[in-house]
C-alpha cells in the first residue's frame, strides 16, 4: 500500500471506530438489554413524526408515548391508528416465544422507529428503552432544550425474572397517595413489575377498611414525634394522635389503575400476626393481654434485640393465635383487600413475631393442648395456616416472609426470603415458590455510604454489593425462583425525596439483576451507566445517593501493624488524604496502598478527585472512629 493510502486507510479505521464509540456512548440503558447492536446514523425526532399504533389495544402505550415526548420538547407529537408511522408500535401477529410477555424488539433506522412486542408490557418497555436513547433532557417534566434524537440501533431484550419488584413501608412514614404514584412512576421506568405495598404496621395502619372503622380511625394515627425512630418517648397519657394518614378505598383504585398502566402490579402487605400494634391500639380485643391503653407507637423502644436474631417485645404487637374473633377480623381484612387489589398474592408478613405474650395466654396453651402443639413457635404455623385458608376462599395465593416457613406452611405459599438467601433456598427446596429480597443486597433501608455521612442505620449496603447480587443460588431448581426485590423500609425515612435517596442507585443495580442476563453483569459497565442516569435524574428531579464517589475507609492489624485502607466503588477515582486534620486535595498524598498509621492521635480526612476535581464526600474520622474499624 502506497503511504498516503495507509494513512486514508487508518484515518477511515480510527473515524470508524469513532463513531461506533461514539454511538455506544450514547446507548447507556439500564436495565443493560439483552441484545444490542449498535448501527450508523441517528433518527431525529421533527413536529412531522407520528406516533402509529397498529392494534388499537396499544393505544395506551402510544399516547404515553406522546405525552412524554411532547413535556420537553413541545412538538405536539400524535399517536393515531395506523402501520406505517415513522414512530411505529405493533403487536406480533404470533408471539415471537423469546420475548414471552414483557420482551420487546426496537429496531432504530435513521428513517424510522419500529417497536414490536407479543403484548402491551413489552411495548411498555421498549418504550422506556426508547426515552433512555433520548438525550436527558427527555426527562424533564417542563419544555426543555436539546437535539431530540436516537442513535440507531437494534435491541431484543425479555426479562431474566418475572418478580421484579421494591417495596416501600407506608406505615413507619405516611406517603400520601401522590408520593405513591410518583414512586411507582419511577420503579416503572426502570422495568420493574410488582410494587409491594407494606401498609400495616406498629406505627400505622393504612389501609380503610370499611367494615372495621376503627382500623383507621384510631390505627391510622400517632403522636408526633420528632428524633431517630426507636429512641423517642412513647405516647402520653391522652396526648393526641395527629400524624398519619391512610388510603380510601377510592385512593387504593385510582393507586391501583395508574400502576396498572404502567405494567406494576401492586402486592399488599398486612402484617400479621405480629408487627400489629396499630391493630391492637384499635381493637384491643385481638391481643392476648386486651390491654385498652395500647397506642399507635411513634418510633418509641419497645422491643429489644439481642444481636442473634432473638428479640422480645415489650409492648404486645402479635395478634391472639388462639381466639376465634381474631379469624373473623381477619376475614374482614381480607375480604376488603382482595377486592381492592387484583393481584393473585397477597403478602401476610409473618416475619419478627414474639410469641412471649402467647406463652403465657391461658387460651394459647389450651390450643396447643387441643391441637397437639409442643412447642409455642410452632403456634405461628397454625395462624398462618389459618390466614392461608381465609385468602383461598378468596382465591388470593399466601405470601409472606421467610418465617412462614417455620411451624409448616402448604407448598402454595410463596415465601419471599429476608434473612439472607437461606429462607429463600430451603423453600425452593420444599417446592415453593421464593422471591429473593436479603438484608445482605436488597434492604434499601441501609447506609449507602460511610455511617458518618449518610444517617445511621444498623447496617451499611453499597450499591455495587447490591449490583453483585444472584437471586438464582446454584443448586436450586431456578423454576421455584420468582425474582427479587428491593425492600425500603421507611423508620428513618419521612419524605417521598429521602425515599428515592435510599432507593437510588441501588433500586437501578437491583432492576438490572431482576432484568438482565447474568452473563453480562459487569460493575464497570453498570456503573458507568449509573452516572448518565444521574445526569438523567437530576432533570428528571428524582432523588438519588452519589455515595459510590465517597471513599470506602478500612483499617486491619497485619504483623502488629495497623494498616488503613481506601478505596471506592466508583472506577476511577483518584482518593487523597491526610491524617493530620488538614484538609485534603490533590496535593496531598494519594493513596496507593495500605498505609501503617501511627501512634497517637489521628484525625484521618480522605476525599475522591476525578479528572482533578473533588468528587464525593470528605470523610472524617477521628482515632476512637478509626479504632472501631479495626
Ligand atoms: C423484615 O425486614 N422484617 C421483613
């Protein structure tokens, strides 16, 4: 080859390479698709694109469509019947079987958009693949500015589990019926499917029920106290209830109609039989103690736990096992709620029941006699075989936490793991259905960074271990296994922004592992994406935590040395630090590997730069800190 047509040849190399590049960059999707294949050019979006829908059942998801694309750009964009439109939705005439019910195919031309799918989820989601092409500014609620256009590409992507889910507790924290939708909305663009609703509790309950007012008018409601949740004083003697809140039965619908049309379904939650102290402070009679003076608890300390899983409550929160009117309460509950929510499942808790209380009730112990019951554990398994009978009658499938398992539960319940994965693992094995959410990955709840910048809370979860996480253990029959969720439980949590804190990033890893294949995990890649979805919903006015910027700071004894170490989640990252109180920055020294620390006293701050530039939080510790580390 003559030079100047090797260096053309190189030149037309690296431009390619380039462009591709270029492209790719711009494809940042989470959840990642299952197939992806970039290709040259871009579709602009103009006034003159219409939005077609062959199947007029696909109407919904084509004005949805319009309705998001037309708040910032203001093009005014229509969604008509029609085959040929340059933004194109349609239904498979026979169902392509790789894409079951939710996949979806979106194939980009710079001529046109064409989004096929089986059924309206599918479409629903290659929608939302669709507005992640757009650049950010597509997420702005308000006219914005920006070049509305798609890279082309050609994706086919199909979920890897059908329980894709996060639960929120509207029972520690009231949110009101909008905070609930805007959360869903969110869940939803992420593809997640199911929104388990944990709607009683000690500290409220939230559900009307009609034919037990009480419930409501009474549970839904506590003191007011200010302070961390678990250390405030319990009510006083006629001091009245003013904080709560709680869904109608018209809330619940309208709830229920704008999840379904973003393809969530909703999973209530009533807990039972412990966890039931707002229960009890309406209708005493359901406790084994009767005790009239029971109050709704405003985030007081009336259990204790003792650091291995064994507890005891000091206050009675557990439903009677024993009584005949407790069944029948709960038959009402029930009744309400299977009608309010058209989801198969309903969740019945289970979970941190004492059964103190029921030790000592004279009508406990002359159940276990009758029933040949030895141990009053087990007392739990009759209860919850009880409330699986009742939801059966109401053609309502049993789910409940992992300590369903214990006492026996028919193989119809579904049990969804918490206490790590083990519940989840010895369920499959008894032929249940499991949906994986363990403290260890999904508590939304934990610290996401250090415990000295983020509130605390009695544990920590990163969003790279939630990343990591694999809901189908080896040697389980993965048939058995539904999927996963996220659980954000909501005692230090009081707000719908502090809400999508704690939920974000870690609810994106979790939607990827429920969604994408495990093959192409990969930390790197997710990562990356995450900080374009933080771009993202920074106009999109959704809250999130940048705790992966902060530095991780460890200390470990090696040899009689005491050794720290840094590090951080983010790739990248550049980590300074001194241990003389100064203040941090480029000039200090940077970290490379574990540094021995001295005697005496040390004041270590360390902070993250990229490209020269602070990122993240300073982290300040002083010696007794560090100590604790050890
Ligand atoms: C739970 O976290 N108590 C299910």
């Amino acid at each position: 080859m003559k030079p100047m047509k090797k260096l053309l040849v190189l030149f037309l190399f690296i431009l390619a390479a380039y462009l591709t590049n270029s492209q790719s960059m711009n494809i940042q999707l989470i959840p990642q698709p299952v197939e992806i294949h970039p290709m040259k050019g871009v579709f602009v979006l103009s006034k003159t694109a219409a939005i077609g829908y062959a199947q007029p059942e696909s109407q919904r998801v084509a004005d949805m469509l319009a309705q998001k694309l037309n708040a910032p750009t203001g093009l005014g964009l229509k969604a008509a019947q029609s085959t040929a439109a340059a933004i194109q939705l349609q239904l498979n005439a026979s169902p392509d079987p790789r894409l079951g019910s939710e996949g979806y195919t979106l194939e980009v031309t710079s001529k046109r958009i064409l989004l096929t799918a089986n059924q309206q989820a599918g479409l629903f989601y290659g929608m939302q693949t669709l507005l992640q092409l757009f650049p950010k500014e597509i997420e702005s609620p308000t006219p914005a500015t920006a070049a509305w256009q798609v890279p082309a590409v050609q994706i086919t992507d199909y979920p890897r589990f059908p329980w894709r889910g996060t639960m929120l507790d509207v029972s520690r924290h009231f949110f009101s019926k909008q905070d609930v939708m805007a959360y869903i909305e969110q869940l939803a663009r992420y593809k997640m499917n199911t929104f388990h609703w944990h709607l009683t509790d000690d500290n409220g309950w939230r559900v009307e029920i009609k034919s037990l007012p009480k419930l409501t008018e009474v549970g839904a409601w506590r003191v007011e106290r200010a302070g961390r949740f678990g250390e405030r004083d319990a009510p006083k003697p006629g001091e009245p209830a003013t904080y709560g809140g709680f869904y109608t039965h018209d809330d619940i619908r309208e709830i229920v109609r704008y999840a379904q049309e973003r393809f969530i379904s909703i999973v209530p939650e009533i807990d039972v039989p412990g966890h039931s102290m707002a229960a009890i402070a309406a209708y005493p009679e359901l406790s084994c103690r009767k005790d009239p003076n029971t109050r709704v608890d405003p985030g007081s300390k009336f259990s204790e736990w003792y650091g291995n899983g064994t507890f005891k409550m000091l206050v009675e929160n557990a439903l009677n096992p024993s009584d005949e009117k407790v069944y029948e309460f709960l038959d009402k509950v029930f009744t309400e709620v299977a009608a309010l929510f058209p989801s198969p499942y309903i969740h019945v808790g289970g979970d941190e029941c004492y059964k103190g209380f029921w030790a000592e009730d004279p009508g406990c112990q002359a159940l276990m006699k009758k029933m040949g019951i030895r141990h009053v554990e087990d007392l739990q398994g009759y209860f919850m075989n009880r409330v699986e009978k009742i939801l059966s009658a109401k053609g309502k499938k049993l789910l409940g936490w992992d300590e369903i398992l214990e006492g026996g539960i028919s193989p119809g319940a579904t049990v969804m793991s918490w206490r790590g994965i083990k519940g989840g693992i010895e369920a499959a094995h008894l032929g249940h259905e499991v949906v994986m959410s363990p403290t260890t990955h999904a508590y939304l709840d934990y610290n996401q960074g250090d415990q000295t910048v983020d509130p605390p809370i009695y544990a920590g979860l990163r969003v790279s271990k939630s990343y990591s996480f694999e809901p189908a253990p080896d040697g389980v029959d993965p048939k058995f296994i539904l999927g996963g969720q996220g659980n954000l439980w909501t005692e230090q949590v009081a707000t719908l922004k502090h809400a999508e804190y704690m939920t974000y990033p870690r609810a994106w890893a979790l939607a990827e592992v429920y969604w994408s294949p495990k093959e192409t995990k990969n930390w790197e890649g997710f990562a990356s994406r995450m900080e374009t979805h933080f771009d993202r919903s920074d106009v999109a006015g959704v809250n999130y935590s940048r705790a992966c910027y902060d530095p991780i700071v460890k200390t470990r004894t090696q040899e009689g040395k005491w050794l720290l170490e840094l590090s951080a989640e983010m790739p990248g990252l550049d980590i300074y630090y001194t241990i003389d109180g100064a203040m941090p920055n480029r000039y200090s020294p940077k970290y490379a590997q574990p540094v021995e620390l001295p005697k005496g006293p040390i004041t270590l701050r360390v902070i993250a730069y990229r490209n020269g530039k602070p990122i993240g939080n300073m982290i300040t510790l002083k010696r007794d800190e560090l100590e604790k580390r050890r």
